[in-house]
C-alpha cells in the first residue's frame, strides 16, 4: 500500500501534467494563418464589431438564416472581426483580387469569426467573408460546419492517433489547432510538432475530426503559423 505522501505526490504529478497538456491551449481559426487558396485574412486589419452598421448585419443575419436556420444562428458568438479594403490591399506584397458570387469585383470585404460548439461543449471558430452591405461573399461558405449533430472525435484521442501513426508519428506535441479545411472539405485537428531549437520547419499532422483519418503530413515553416497582429 502506498504512503500518504507517494498517494499525494502522485496526484500533484498527475494534475500537472493534465495542466500542461497542448489540449489545453486549443488554438482556433483566427490565430492560424490562411491557406494560399484563401484571401489573406492575416493582412485584414482589426474592427470593432459594433461599428458595423445595423443594417448590414441585419442583412448579414438573414443571409446566415438563409443558408442554415435560425437556431443555428442563436447559437454563435462573435469573436472577432477584421476587414480587407482597397488602401490595405494596395499595400500588401500581392495585392489579392476580392471577387463576388458573380465574380464582380469587391473593394472592401469583412472577415467575421464566429464562435460554435458541437456536441460536448467543444469550441470551435469560423470565419465567414462577407461584403460591406452585409451580402455574403461567395455561397457555400457553411460546408462542413452547418450540422451540429455530428459527434467529433476529442483532442486527446486526436493526440493519440498523431503520436501512433507508422509514417510520420508526432513524438512531442506543440500547438494544435482546429479549423475548417477548405482543401478537404471538413473540420480537422492541425497538430504541430513542438518547436525545436534546429532547423525552420515543424512537422505537422492533420486529423479530421469526425473520423480520425489523417488527411496530410507535411513540413509547416516556423512562425507562419499565427497571425503577427492577434488578438
């Protein structure tokens, strides 16, 4: 039989590590950088939600209804908001040409991040790309995120399957992160290798969340990971 004293160190060892687990410091979609594919959100420059006029979110709100329900729509959060006008984009390396639904040319576009939860209170953050008069940018930008009711797998399990994999195991997670993947079309875990004081890359896996496939592994160049204005 243990000692008083193991019985207490072993639990202050065991909450300690519960504490220091990368799970607990899910990172979300507005601190990962865009895809290539994407526009550049993290060139956007910060807003104040509350400055949007009443009408464009009025807009916004039944364009959001429209493409879900509105139960849906009661149950988001607003997290942040950034915008991409022509004076910004003028200025960036590649300026990016904005185009709409019918590929009409866009000067200025907002890029809301919304907060959800699935089942088990699991956070997770979208982002959606809307025009100033509050008009969606471009239809379809629900994919994969609408249906609340499916059941995603937790980041300890999505832990376990990156350190188990045969090709390219993660020995010592890093950050991780979850966020809508526009290349295969649904949520995933992005789990990172923890930074090393050699070489300017990270490896990274990536989990979808609904049925544990890895669906990339690849090489994730240090410090591109989030933006260089957070939040």
């Amino acid at each position: 039989m243990k000692s008083l004293p193991g019985i207490s160190l072993f639990c202050l060892l065991s909450c300690l590590s519960q504490a220091q687990s990368p799970c607990d410091k899910i990172k979300y979609l507005d601190k990962l950088a865009m895809a290539p594919s994407e526009l550049p959100v993290q060139d956007f420059k910060l807003f104040d939600y509350n400055q949007i006029p009443d009408s464009v979110k009025s807009r916004l709100q039944n364009e959001i209804i429209q493409e879900t329900s509105a139960a849906f729509f009661r149950e988001l959060t607003i997290k942040s908001v950034r915008y991409l006008d022509s004076v910004i984009n003028e200025k960036l390396f590649t300026p990016v040409v904005m185009l709409d639904r019918e590929n009409n040319p866009v000067n200025f576009v907002y890029a809301i991040f919304y907060e959800m939860k699935f089942k088990g209170d699991i956070p997770f953050v979208f982002k959606l790309e809307v025009k100033q008069n509050g008009e969606l940018l471009k239809k379809g930008q629900f994919e994969g995120i609408v249906n609340q009711k499916k059941k995603i797998i937790p980041c300890t399990k999505a832990l376990t399957i990156a350190a188990t994999d045969k090709e390219a195991p993660i020995t010592k997670p890093g950050d991780i992160y979850i966020y809508y993947n526009q290349s295969y079309k649904t949520i995933v875990w992005q789990i990172m290798e923890a930074d090393n004081t050699t070489g300017d890359s990270q490896h990274v896996t990536v989990i979808n969340v609904f049925d544990g496939e890895i669906l990339e592994r690849n090489e994730f160049l240090k410090g591109m990971q989030e933006f260089d204005n957070d939040l």
